[in-house]
C-alpha cells in the first residue's frame, strides 16, 4: 500500500516537471533576443550553463561570423536605428552611425552589440588595437550577451579614459556556435588575422578545448571567461581563463557537504558527453574522498533511457545522503526531473550550470534548499564599482559571466598595453603577474597552468522576489 502509495505522487511529479519543462523550452526561446534576461528580473540573470551542447553542425563562411560592425550576430528585434548604423558603417559614414548607435541604446540600453560597435564607430579609421571576443549568438544568445557586456563595459570605460596610452582598443565579436567543429575554424581565422591581439573565450569547455592548441600553435592569447573543464589547466603558454576551474567548484562542494551538511555518502548525477561535467564528476570524487567522504553511486544522465525515477531509488538503496548535479546545459532536463523526485528529500549540490533560471521555473518548491557553486554573486558584495557602474551601463543586476568576461578584457587590455602590441610579449605578461589587475571579481591573477587563482562561491535557492518566487542568496557564513 505505501509503495503505491510513493508511486502516484512520483508520476505526477513527473508529469508536472514535463509540462514546466515544456513551457520553459518555450519561454526562453522567446526571450533570448537583445533584452538579454531582463525578463527574469536582473539584467544578465542565469541562463545557459558554462558549458551548454554546441550549436549545430553546419560551419558556412568563417568570415560571415566576424564583425567589428559589418553585420549584425543578433539580427532579432533589432532596432530601425540599429540597422541603419550598419549601413552607415558599410559606407564608412562614422558619424551617422554614431548617431544611429547612440540613438539604439537610449532605446534599449541593454545591448552590447550595439555599444560595441558605437566604440568601433567612434575610433572610424584611426590607430586602434583589436581584440576579439567568441560567443554562441545563435545557440546560447543569452549567455552570449551576458559575455558581451563585460568584454563591451570594459571596452568603453578603457576608450572613455583615452584608451590604452592614447590608443582606443575595437572589438570584434565572433559567432562560435559553441560548436567543436566550428571553433578551430574561427581560431585559424583569427590567428591568421594579424590585428587581432587577443580573444575572449569561448563558451563551453568542449569548445575551447577544441580551439585552444590553435591558438597556442599561433602564439595568440585565448582568455576564456567561462570554460571550467580541469583539461583547459596547463593546456598551453597563450591558454589562459578568468573563471576559476572545476577543482575549485569540487573543493567548495565537498567541504561544504561534509562540514556544513555533516553527511558523508554521495550520488552524482553528470553526463559522460560533455568535458566539462566529466571534469567536475572526476574532481568532486577525488575532493570529497580527499575529505573522507565517498562516492556511492554514479548516474549517466546522457545515457540512452535514463530513468529518473530509477536512479534515484538506486541512490537512495545505495545509501546516499546527499545528490551532486554534475549536469551541463545538455542533461539539464532529467537532472531537473532528479530535483523533482526527490522532493526536497535529500539535499541537492551543483555546479555552476545549475546557476540557470530553469531551476527556479521548472525546479520550484523542490529545488529549495539547493546550494550551487557559482564564480562570483552580485549579492556578496552589492557595493562594488564595478556593480555600481554596471547597473548604469545596463539598467540593472548582471551575473558571474559578465563579471569574468570583464576581468577577460581587462586583463587582456593591460596585458595589451605592458606588451606593447606584441602577441608573445601579451602573454609573457599574463603569466608574469607584473602589475595587479584590479577586476569586477578582485585581482586578476593566473597560476602557472594558465588558471584563475580564485575560490568559488556558494549559492542557495530560497523564496525570493522573482517572476518564479524563487532566488539565488549567498549561503551564510557558519
């Protein structure tokens, strides 16, 4: 009588999550244009995780995904004035585009491309030093734009203040697709451009571990905002990133299970296709039995008829005391359908991915309690310059991948300057730490291996002020 009892509310759980997760599909692919994720309260607020599946596979013209102002890379909704400024820059007519430009972003402030290519529209011919910047603008619009307005903030508050020594620095934004096949690609384009001095990315960790030995056998600095696979680390002399790998994320999980949560025994849940949430799998089991705690059961959620329900009463039998969602953009749908069956049962970690609003739609009530370790939360420390001023360069709150892609561009630009425009000299100073690069974040400095030296932080879903009446809070110190 109790198992039937257990299975009635499972299947409705189940249906209930299907239908959310159905509604959810739909509403973000209505709301990834250029309002970026305004709709679900703060400005940049989590959409796809670090490390979403790659677009699709068709590659077409390596060329017809560059643009410092020729094209448009996120056509939908674009204002009137907007594309009359890429007219404009196509007949080398600078300050009608300016105008145009500034007219688009007192119409929506909230557009990166746009204040990107106004910066470019305002240097027009002059001397200038060109960086890049590789964003899925089709597969993963909005994270895209979250990207974009830190690599765009940085541009303007740098070219604002005379540049760099009296030299304005252009952007150039490039479509990756997030795809692997499309990234090397991109990075043999780029490398071979001569005026590129340095890129900011790419997205996902398959991706950029699929561009990066092109930009290290070119000699051209590749900073990846948002790339936390544990592979990237020592991947090359010009390979480097901002936000801090998956041994960090592991470290602050396992510490956190067993010294916040006191419990010891632990089920993952990841997806065996992705580098990334293999990377994080692999570094949570060697942090939390580096602890003394272990793993006890392992779940594929790529595998072919993953059954939720199935594993979690294997877990459960296994003795777990404790879910770790080790899922990717790709598997975020059966791991939500994990959240629901386990009805706040046991408590549920995650990684950054995690740190998306589909958990707060779709997850609700069942994902409360849910701690989440993210790069950087706004809420930490609301009072920052840099928070202070990104409110009024974008009318609103942005989340950890703007602020690395910031601290990218930042010390990128520095790097730029100290290097004289020098590719080999660029990344001899990253890795020299010469001067301190003060970032959205803190300081910007990177390990030998190419890494950030940064802890993460944790994150909890409790009730908040949302459209979903639910938020992500800083976990309270113990």
């Amino acid at each position: 009588m109790s198992q039937k009892n257990e299975t009635l509310p499972l299947i409705l759980s189940l249906l209930v999550t299907a239908l959310l997760l159905g509604a959810g599909v739909w509403w973000f692919g209505k709301n990834t244009g250029l309002g970026g994720g305004t709709s679900t309260g703060p400005i940049g607020s989590p959409s796809a995780g670090s490390n979403p599946s790659p677009g699709g596979g068709s590659t077409g013209r390596v060329s017809d995904r560059l643009s410092t102002g020729e094209r448009l890379l996120f056509p939908e909704g674009a204002s009137p004035q907007k594309q009359e400024a890429l007219q404009a820059l196509a007949d080398r007519d600078y300050q009608r585009a300016i105008a145009s430009l500034e007219a688009s972003l007192q119409a929506n402030r909230n557009d990166p491309e746009a204040l990107i290519y106004l910066n470019n529209a305002r240097i027009g011919e002059q001397e200038s030093y060109m960086i890049a910047v590789a964003v899925p603008t089709a597969a993963a619009a909005n994270s895209a734009l979250e990207i974009l307005r830190g690599v765009a903030q940085a541009q303007d508050e740098v070219n604002q203040a005379g540049g760099l020594e009296g030299t304005p620095v252009k952007v150039m934004i490039v479509n990756d697709d997030n795809s692997p096949d499309v990234t090397p690609q991109v990075a043999d384009a780029l490398v071979k451009d001569r005026s590129v001095l340095g890129v900011i990315g790419h997205f996902g960790s398959d991706a950029t571990l699929a561009a990066a030995p092109v930009y290290e056998a070119g000699r051209l600095v590749m900073i990846s905002p948002t790339s936390t696979s544990i592979q990237l680390s020592g991947a090359g002399q010009y390979i480097f990133r901002t936000v801090p790998s998956d041994r960090f994320t592991a470290a602050a999980l396992s510490r956190y299970m067993l010294e916040r949560l006191r419990v010891q025994r632990a089920a993952l849940f990841y997806n065996s296709q992705s580098a990334y949430s293999t990377s994080l799998k692999n570094e949570f089991t060697t942090a939390v039995f580096g602890d003394g705690g272990q793993v006890v059961g392992e779940f594929d959620l790529s595998a072919a008829g993953f059954d939720s329900v199935a594993s979690f009463d294997q877990a459960t039998q296994q003795g777990a005391e404790v879910l770790v969602l080790a899922a990717n953009t790709a598997t975020l749908d059966p791991a939500l359908q994990v959240v629901a069956i386990n009805r706040q049962r046991l408590p549920i970690l995650g990684g950054d991915s995690l740190y998306n609003p589909r958990v707060l739609q779709v997850g609700g009530e069942s994902a409360v309690g849910m701690v989440v370790a993210v790069p950087w939360i706004l809420l930490a420390d609301p009072n920052t310059p840099f928070v202070r001023s990104s409110r009024q360069y974008w009318g609103g709150d942005v989340n950890w991948r703007t602020a690395m892609s910031y601290d990218a561009a930042i010390a990128l630009m520095n790097a730029i300057s100290v290097g004289k425009a020098n590719r080999t000299a660029i990344a001899e100073s990253l890795r020299s730490n010469a001067d301190t690069i003060e970032g959205a974040t803190g300081v910007v400095r990177f390990l030998p291996s190419g890494d950030r030296n940064q802890a993460m932080q944790l994150v909890e879903i409790r009730p908040g002020t949302s459209q979903f009446g639910y938020n992500f809070y800083p976990v309270s110190q113990p």
